[in-house]
C-alpha cells in the first residue's frame, strides 16, 4: 500500500488540532458517563473506546509537535524562538482508521498510569512495554466498540447492545478518563518552568471537566471545601 504524502502544518494549527482532540475524548467521557447513568452501558463503552482513540491521536500529534510548541517558553535559560513546522503523523495523514494501532497506543500510554500516581512503580512510566505487547488489549477494545452499537449474530447467537451488562463500565469510564487526565497534566508539566506565564498555553477548562470522572471522591471533596467557603467555581 502506497504511504500517504508527508505533510506539515504550523505548530499554531497544531497545537489548535491537539486541543480539539482532547476536547473531543473529554466529550465523550462525558457522554459515556451520562449514557451509563440511563441504562446504556452498551452505547457507553463504545463511547470509552472512541474517547480512547482520540486521545492516541492526540498523543500522536503531541510527540510530533512538542518540541516545536515548547520552543518559544525558553525553558531553563534557552533563548526563545519560534515554533517552526510540525510533520503530520502518518496514522493523521491517511483516510485509513488503523483502529488497533491507534488503540495499541493509547494502551501504551495508559501503562504509564501506575508510575506516574504512585512513586514505587516510577519505573513504568519510564520503561513503556512494546507496542506489540497490547496487540490483544486493542483488539478487545475494538470489539467492544462494536459491540456497543450494532447486532451481530455467530451461528445460533445473537447479541445486541441493549444486553450487554453495566459491570465494569463505571470503572472503564474512570480509568479512560485518568489517562486523558494524566496527558493533560503530562502537557501542563512541560510548560510549568516557563518564566513568562502569559506564554503558557493552558488547557486547564479541560482539567476541570474531566476531573469530576477522573477523580470523582477528590472532585466532591474540592467542592464541598470550596463551597464553604464561598469560593466554588461557577
């Protein structure tokens, strides 16, 4: 097969499509929980695993455009400069969906969760597994995109969406949107050094929308705190 044309774009228009790719997987956590709230666990986990391939996407364009967009901070004493062209990934440059790779690769990244949040497992967000390694996971997932919308029938079995259980569907909503979290601060970390903050580009409106999924106890706590004292965000 014929690879597709490489293509580059501004680091502006790039950092634009990243920030619309994790609005677009915060919008669907929000979906999937709110279908799972109304008996749909079906249609919800679909929602997960489609909030889950956009944000591979984004981490996609993120490895691509990071130098690029970090360039202009001059972080630790580096001379400023601007952000030159950003190379479009090529799973981003194809109207090809590489549905598995792009889950293979948010399986990867979701590795990493464990080292980030806990100090003794560091090495794992270091030390990331093959890509090979998740083949079966993304394929599962795959499947259970699938599974959440359509009927399929395998000899004298027919399944629907509208039987498959809720177990397990709140906890994969809330893993999802840990991840999502952790890109957001993985994001939020690389520019915190930068002297001058009105250079930060911040997506901290998507913080606070995926917090409340991500981690839903701490969220309550921060605004029960809040609300007494009168400083509750609106």
């Amino acid at each position: 097969m014929e690879k597709p044309e490489i293509e580059y774009i501004g680091a502006e228009f790039a950092r634009r499509w990243w920030k619309s790719l994790m609005a677009n997987a915060v919008a669907l956590i929000e979906d999937a929980a709110l279908l799972a709230g109304h008996q749909s666990p079906g249609r919800s986990q679909s929602l997960v695993v489609l909030a889950i391939e956009e944000l591979a996407k984004a981490r996609w364009l993120y490895e691509t455009s990071e130098r690029e967009w970090t360039a202009p901070l001059g972080l630790f004493g580096q001379t400023p400069t601007p952000g030159g062209k950003v190379r479009v990934p090529e799973g981003l440059r194809t109207t090809r969906r590489p549905h598995a790779e792009k889950l293979q690769v948010a399986e990867q990244f979701a590795s990493r969760l464990g080292g980030f949040w806990d100090q003794r497992r560091r090495v794992e967000y270091y030390q990331l597994p093959d890509l090979a390694t998740f083949e079966s996971t993304a394929r599962r997932r795959n499947l259970d995109k699938q599974a959440g919308f359509y009927v399929d029938r395998a000899g004298d079995v027919v399944t629907s969406p509208l039987n498959i259980p809720a177990d397990g569907v709140a906890e994969d909503i809330q893993h999802a949107a840990k991840v999502i979290q952790m890109h957001l601060i993985e994001d939020h970390t690389r520019q915190q050094d930068c002297a001058d903050l009105s250079l930060i580009d911040s997506a901290e409106d998507l913080h606070w929308t995926i917090l409340p999924y991500s981690d839903p106890g701490s969220f309550a706590d921060f605004m029960k705190r809040m609300s007494k004292n009168g400083n509750a965000r609106d």
